[in-house]
C-alpha cells in the first residue's frame, strides 16, 4: 500500500460516520455478531501436533481444546 492510498483510506474512515440500523443492521450489531462467528488462523505444526493429539484423547475437537485453553487462561488472571 502507498502512501496516497494509505492516507486516502484513512480520510475514508475517519471521516464516514457509522450507519445505525433499528433492526440489527446497524455497525455495532453487525460487529457483535461477527464475534460470535468462525475465525481462521494459522499455527505452526508441533502447535498442531499437539492439539491434534489433546482432541483425540479426549474426545473432543481441535476448537474445543483451544476455548478451554484460552478460559483456563482468563480465569487464571481474573
């Protein structure tokens, strides 16, 4: 990205106010629910390796062993 379009996408948001919506179609309702949906990342392959081996052994998916992961974390630091 260049400097000109860089500073043009700036001047964009900054300057575009966000649209309300009464039914749920508004920008905050539609970032709400953008949270409660399916996010990929990349991990590196022992990463992968491990999560693969947690899920088979106990039952569960690869997804379910990174959200009780990432609780365990919050609930440590609360």
């Amino acid at each position: 990205m260049t400097e000109e379009e860089a500073f043009a996408l700036d001047k964009k948001w900054t300057e575009t106010t966000p649209k309300i919506g009464p039914n749920g179609s508004g920008f905050i309702a539609k970032r709400k629910a953008a949270q409660n949906t399916a996010h990929l990342i990349a991990i590196d392959g022992p990463s992968y390796e491990y999560l693969f081996a947690k899920a088979i052994a106990s039952h569960k998916t690869p997804a379910d062993i990174i959200g009780d992961m990432v609780r365990d974390q919050i609930a440590a630091s609360l």
